[in-house]
C-alpha cells in the first residue's frame, strides 16, 4: 500500500487514479503525515457471490488446515495438558 502527501495527490490526482483503477493497489493520503483517506478501486457490486469481493484480500501466513494447538492441549482427548 502507498502512501502520498496530500499535496502530492493534488498535483498527480489523474495518474493516480489510473493506476489505482488499473492495479487495484490502494493508497493512502496523508497530510501533516498522519493518514486522512484512502483510496481504493470499487466493489465489483455485480458478483454472483458477495463474498468473492474479498478474493485476493488474503495471505495464508501457517498452516490453515492443521489444529490451532497441539493434541496434548485438547480436554477431550483425555490428555490433562501437561507436557
């Protein structure tokens, strides 16, 4: 995500929004350095499915398919947490 003075953005608005439009990529407008707005491309209202607007929005950082905690940790196993 970019981040743009204010002023900047004034000055660039046009291209900007290209390039917002064409990559998708959001940015972040700043002024005296603190973020007042951000600007990203709409939402493809049209979508069979509402949530496939959040398609690419993402990123698997582990394992989503394994347990959250091992098996010693689990109550129901019989186990009593003690490793």
């Amino acid at each position: 995500m970019e981040t743009i003075n204010a002023s900047d953005f004034k000055a660039r608005c046009l291209a900007i929004l290209d390039r917002v439009s064409e990559t998708g990529e959001r940015v972040v407008i700043l002024k005296r350095g603190r973020p007042v707005a951000e600007l990203w491309p709409p939402t493809r209202a049209r979508a069979e499915h509402p949530q496939m607007e959040l398609k690419g929005t993402v990123t698997v950082v582990g394992d989503i398919i394994g347990p959250a905690v091992p098996e010693d940790y689990w109550e129901s196993l019989g186990h009593d947490g003690a490793a």
